[in-house]
C-alpha cells in the first residue's frame, strides 16, 4: 500500500502547511453489474489498493490540485463552482465540492432522500480554500473504480475540514451527482457506497433503491481462496459510448413494460419481456432481471454454504453479461474461460465493461498456476501483456494522519 507517513510529492507543488491525509479505496464489484441504476442489488468490495489525498489549508477561498500522475496545478475558486468550468481528471475533485454546495437543491432526489443526511447544514459560504495533492495505487481503467476512491478520498477531506456534518450515505449520494452531473458520467451509487461504507474482510451488500446496506462476511482467507485482478489493460471510459446505451436501453425497456425501473420485475416477468421488446432491448433487460437474482442468491449462499459455493453464480454473471448486455471484449472473455479452465472456482468480468478487469476466485494453491495460463493465454492471441494481482477486502475511505 502507499506509505501515506510522509506527504509524496505536496512540498513540491505547494507551500501551504500540511493539514491531513485522507484515503479511500478502489472496489471490486464481485457480483452484480448494471444493476445499480436500476434501482437493483450489487454486492462491492473495497480493496486494498488506495487513493490517498493530502491537503492544505489556504486563506482564500481557491482549490488547487495536483497530483503524482500529472504535472501542474488545476484551480477553481469556491465563488465560481461550476462543472462547465471543469475539465480533465481534476472534475472529479472539483466536482465534490460542486455537489456539496447544491446538494439541498437535490434533497427530493432518491439517492438524497434515502441517505437521510440534514443538507441544510452544508454551507460552503465562508470555507477556506485548499490545496490538494493526490496519489493512488488503483489502476486507472480497470474496472476497480479509481474515480471514486479519488471522490471519496476528497468528500471525506472536504466534510472534515468544512464542517459538514453527514453521514457516509449522504457523501455517497454527493459522488455520485459529482460524477452524473460534472463528469458526465451516467453511473449508479454503488462505486461510491463501496468506497465509503466498506470494511475489513466482507462485502457490502446495497439495496440501490432503498440505499440499506448490510455487511456481509466473504470469508474468503478462512476457505483458503484468493481473487486475482485480471487487468486486460483495455481501457474504458464510461462517459462515453456504450455505457450511456445500454442505460438508456434500461430505461427504455422499464418504460415499455410500464414500471418505474427494472427492479421492479422478476423472473415471471421475462416471458411479457420477450414479447413486448425487440430482442436487443429484452436481452438488456433479461440481464438485469437475473443479475439481481444473482446477486441475491450469492449472498444468500454465502451465509448458508460459504464462499466455496459461489463460482457457479460467477460464471453465469459473465455469460450474461457476455451475450445478454454485451459489455465484455474479447481479452475479457479469454481472461475468464482460461481462469475458469486452470483452477478458479468461478471469474467474471467486472466493473462497466468495455475493457477493464475480470476477477476470478481462486484457491490459494492454484493462483500461481491460473496466473502463468493466463499470460500464456494472451500472449498466444498476441494481446497486450495483461496485469494480474490480488486484493483483499478492505476498509472504508479514512484519515490517514
């Protein structure tokens, strides 16, 4: 992990006093995949691998940021919050602080509404500026979420040294407008519950329409299982393409078949599905409707059998989103048939799509081989060398020192 007892690189870009550290963690989404702005189930980890921002306090009122990835400074001043202003990586940041500071005007919102948080209390009127430096050992484009371990390292920097008094919901909620409204990217709240609600060695089962959260133990050490990253090293970008589609697809289907969102079906709901849509739409649709099913039935089997009982609910998460979603590549499925053909109990791909990461849940004994049959696998279809890695359950977005 990033050694976060000396500040890497801030003295070098700023010459305010150091304040704090704050972190939070990328995430694994082990079952569960476009669900979450269907109002469905996801059930996410956050790993062990960080985001970590180290702040100063200014006696103005500008946001500086720099970062470790990324020579130069990106400023906004507080008077002047607005994401058409915004652009580049630093959106991310800067639109947290947007999101704080209109957040009461989406207080009827669900995801606001569900977290419950009194936004009357978040005033940004007389808050000092900061500088902010950021470093992160999460990959950016794999699947894992490094968009909203840097949002979560920033919301709980900027609660703290503002003020704000509200709960991690509410924060999550606060991300995810950032990354709907500023970015521009259409994502659901599970990326940013992830990051901010996780702990230690269990999952986070969220209920995406009610917000409830429930941690779930995975118990993955104690059955002798590892889960191995599968980094493709194809990117994604989900402000772009085929993400926006199949949302809309989503919407499109939920509209048709008269209910609010796609939650609001289940599997007797398939046959009036397929004759009512045209086949693209249905197989969307088909998707989420199982995936929530999934979802379900893993945590469910996770208390009652354990995690040794979960692959088979894995594989057929891929193939749905294989053939039904259609958001895998071919590097993805190569990633998972060669895991599950040399050891694993069960892979997937995970995370939006379109490139990114597979995750395979494999015994202990068995990583080393699964690993050496995958890069031989790419090699032999002359992909790009792919990046594998192991992670863990881990805590919560924190302050560091």
């Amino acid at each position: 992990m990033t050694d976060t007892t000396t500040p890497r690189g801030f003295a070098d870009v700023f010459d305010t006093e150091v304040v704090g550290r704050w972190s939070a963690p990328g995430r694994v989404n082990l079952i569960g995949e476009h669900t979450d702005y269907n109002d469905g189930f996801v059930l996410p980890f956050a790993i062990d691998r960080r985001t970590t921002v180290t702040v100063g306090r200014r006696d103005d009122r500008l946001l500086r940021i720099s970062s470790t990835f990324e020579e130069g400074v990106h400023e906004i001043s507080l008077d002047a919050l607005d994401p058409a202003s915004m652009s580049g990586w630093s959106t991310y940041a800067f639109g947290i602080a947007w999101a704080l500071s209109v957040a009461a005007q989406h207080s009827d919102s669900p995801a606001f509404a569900a977290a419950g948080g009194d936004l009357t209390t978040i005033d940004l009127s007389t808050a000092r500026g900061l500088d902010l430096f950021v470093d992160s050992e999460v990959p950016v484009g794999a699947g894992l979420s490094s968009s909203a371990a840097l949002e979560c390292a920033v919301a709980v920097a900027f609660a703290e040294l503002w003020s704000i008094d509200v709960n991690r919901s509410t924060l999550a909620a606060v991300g995810q407008l950032a990354e709907n409204d500023a970015v521009g990217a259409p994502t659901g709240i599970m990326d940013q519950s992830a990051s901010l609600l996780g702990q230690a060695d269990s999952g986070v089962f969220l209920d995406c329409r009610s917000l409830d959260a429930d941690v779930v133990d995975l118990g993955f050490a104690a059955a002798g299982l590892e889960v191995l990253v599968i980094d493709t090293n194809v990117e994604h970008a989900h402000a772009t393409g085929g993400y926006v589609e199949r949302r809309s697809s989503c919407e499109k289907g939920a509209a048709a078949l008269g209910v609010t969102s796609l939650r609001d079906l289940d599997a007797g709901d398939l046959e009036r599905a397929e004759e009512t849509l045209d086949d693209e739409t249905f197989r969307r649709v088909r998707h989420v409707i199982t995936e929530n099913q999934r979802v379900l039935d893993t945590v469910r089997t996770l208390r009652t059998e354990g995690p040794l009982a979960i692959g088979r609910l894995l594989d057929a998460s891929h193939v749905s989103m294989r053939d039904d979603f259609e958001i895998s590549v071919p590097e993805l499925d190569l990633a998972v048939a060669t895991a599950q053909a040399t050891g694993a109990l069960g892979a997937r791909m995970t995370g939006g799509g379109f490139g990114g990461s597979a995750i395979a849940l494999v015994p202990a004994e068995a990583r080393a081989a699964v690993e050496a049959a995958v890069v031989a696998a790419f090699a032999d279809a002359a992909y790009t060398a792919p990046t594998l890695f192991t992670v863990n359950a881990a805590e919560g977005a924190r302050r560091d020192g």
